[in-house]
C-alpha cells in the first residue's frame, strides 16, 4: 500500500482513505454484506440522499434530485474468499476472506463521489448502487440480477450507467478508458462423466472416467485452438477436476468445471458448440455417458462509444491527458455490470492503482492499492457526472 505523505492529503481524501481501510479490514462473502450495507447507507443518508436497503439481498441504492437526466454509479460490495496475506492495520481481519478484487476501492471512490455530488445545486437525478455478489462461484446467481429483479432503479430507466475497477497494470493517478469492450463475456461449464468401477488390476471390467477426463481436458484445449482465429480473443481455462474414490478403483466417476471467455457473439456460440461436441465425442469414444452444465453466462461490458469520448475529454481536463489511456485490447475478465448496460448506456473505466514496481494481481492474497488512486478516482467520476447531468447524451 502506498499513501500520500500527511502534508499532502485534504480532509476529505484522508476521510475516504479510512473508510476504505475500515471496509478493507472488514470483508464480508457474497449475499452477506450485512455490515459494509450498513455502513455505506449510514454515509449516504448523512449526504442527504434517499436509500433504500435490502435490494437484490444486501444491496443498498441511494438517489438525490430530481428530474433528468438521471445519472446512476454503481460499486461492488462482496470481498473473496482469499486469504490476506498483507500485513499492516488496514489488512483483514477475517482469515480466508479479503478485497483481492479491489471493491473496497470502488465502493470507496462511489461514496466518494457521492458526497461530493450531495452539495450539487441544479436540474438530475443521482443514483448510486451498491451491488452484492459480482463474484460467482460456479452456478451462484449474480448480485446485479438479484437487484434488477428487485425493480434496482424503482420503475425509471437511467439514462447511463456508470462503474470502474481497479486496474493493477496501470499506475496510480491514471484512468483507462476501453473503446467498446471493457470486460469480456463469460460461459462456465460443468462436464461430469460416468463409466463402470472395477479392480485395478483388471482394468478391462470397467470404464475409466479419470482416463477420459483427462483425454477430454487436452482435447477441449486443442480443439478450442484449432476453432479460433489469430484475431479472435478467446481464454480457455479448465479449473477444477476431481474423481474416483481409490488408487486401487477404476473410477467410475469424474468432473471438471472450467470457462471460457470470449467478446465476440459469433465466435462465443461456435465456441459453445465446439464444447458441446467435445464433451459427447470424448464421452463415446471412452465409453462413458456424460452431462454438460452451462451456468454463470454474462455478456460482456459494453462502453456506449458516445460515453467513451466524453470520458476521455472530461478526465484530460480533469487530471491532464497524460493521465488518461485509451484502452484498445478488450480483457478477459468479466463483471455483471454486463447486466446494467442491457437497459441503459455504460461506461467502465478502468481506475489505475499500481505503485512503482512489480504489482500484485487481482485476485491474490497481496492484492493492494496505491491509495493516491483513491482521489483520483473520485475527481474523474464525480467530473464526468456533472459534465452528464449538464449536457446529456443526444
């Protein structure tokens, strides 16, 4: 972690740095974000906006003003279950669970923003949302579904939608802007072959679904390769594998969860399909019967390109425009902020927090910030929100 020297810090940066610290050492899982949606609700109404709590689960949304256009910001709440391996006061104090995603950060810099919005005079709507479980283990539901199903916006449809992230692979004091595609679509699958146990040493009595799993682990990867183009962006990943029950048992069981990313729709259904094949052509071959799951399918986050040039001129004349990079390699990762922009124009910046030196990745037990991000953060959105609410999209 790394901070402004005390000289430098205004107080209201260092107010934000301590809630990020308290909301740091205080993680909580997914669907129980009971304490961090009490804090954040707290701070919201002191600002003087309308909340409503208990959204979608835990999820907390809060408004101020009225009129259009209606503005809305949404941040992540749920933490990981990763165990902090920082040291330090502000590290975790819940072993197995910590911000390695960094939604400390973005709920931080949304509160941010929102007290700084409070004291706006003039025509709009501000929403701020505070979203539950983006992180999904294989086949949980999404937060943000969970709060659109719970009518998130009361009825009125906003006009743009506004989210970032933590960005370790830029410094701290810049922003990214991705042209179209910030994050990309997600597909999880689930595949589960059956075959016959028998004795070790008689082999032939059985159907192996270790053997077959493991043909069908190299031959997804090869088949997958062999269906893209050098073009096409496209991350294969098998994750978890597991079965039998004995060195001496031919295992009559075995399971692989696994996903693939994609940003493309064409190349995401022929890749489905090449999956789906796979997985049966394997199966018969081995002389197993098999069972293919699909679950956690996200489209993926789409920047309104309208959005994306406005950002990049209102963060240079914010922060400089040596500050701020256009992004023109989509990531792999996903969000299901994916699900927001189905309704209305997004925009996901990509929030720099990198020190000097090598960084840690997201999602590792060292994952921490330059907390200099934290300002800047809060300058670009709550900028980019007033430059909206005074001259909306056409």
């Amino acid at each position: 972690m790394i901070e402004p020297s005390a000289g430098s810090k205004s107080a209201s940066e260092m107010h934000l740095v301590d809630l990020r610290r308290d909301l740091h050492r205080h993680p909580e899982l997914r669907f129980e974000e009971h304490r961090t949606a009490g804090l954040l609700s707290s701070r919201l109404r002191e600002a003087g906006f309308t909340v409503r709590e208990g959204i979608g689960g835990t999820g907390v949304v809060g408004t101020l003003g009225s009129g259009e256009p209606y503005v809305v910001l949404r941040a992540d709440m749920d933490a990981l279950p990763v165990q902090d391996a920082k040291k330090g006061d502000h590290a975790s104090t819940r072993p197995g669970v910590s911000h390695a995603c960094g939604h400390d950060v973005h709920m931080t810099v949304v509160m941010g923003v929102a007290e700084r919005l409070a004291a706006r005079t003039g025509p709009g709507r501000v929403g701020v949302i505070f979203q539950p479980a983006e992180e999904r283990p294989f086949g949980e539901p999404s937060g943000a579904a969970a709060m659109l199903a719970a009518d998130v916006f009361d009825g009125r449809t906003p006009d743009v939608i506004l989210g970032l992230h933590c960005w370790p692979d830029l410094p701290a004091g810049t922003v990214g802007v991705d042209e179209r595609v910030a994050m990309g679509a997600k597909d999880a699958f689930r595949v589960h072959y059956r075959g016959r146990a028998a004795h070790a040493a008689t082999p032939s009595r059985g159907r192996d679904a270790i053997l077959g799993m493991a043909q069908l682990v190299t031959t997804l990867h090869q088949n997958v390769a062999r269906s893209i183009d050098p073009s096409d962006a496209v991350a294969l990943n098998i994750g978890t594998i597991a079965g039998g029950a004995s060195q001496s048992v031919v295992a009559s069981e075995a399971r692989i969860t696994g996903t693939v990313r994609t940003i493309d729709v064409g190349v995401r259904a022929r890749l489905r399909g090449v999956i789906e094949q796979t997985v049966t052509g394997v199966a018969a071959s081995s002389g197993l019967t098999d069972e293919l799951t699909w679950a956690d399918e996200m489209p993926p986050v789409l920047n309104e390109p309208r959005l994306v040039e406005r950002a990049i001129a209102v963060v240079a004349r914010t922060i400089g425009s040596e500050h701020v990079q256009r992004l023109t390699s989509p990531p792999m990762t996903a969000d299901d902020f994916a699900l927001f922009g189905q309704l209305a124009p997004t925009l996901y910046l990509k929030l720099g927090v990198a020190g000097s030196g090598p960084w840690p990745a997201l999602h590792s037990g060292t994952f921490d910030v330059d907390e200099r991000c934290i300002e800047t953060g809060v300058d670009v959105l709550a900028a980019l929100v007033s430059d909206i609410l005074q001259h909306p999209l056409e």
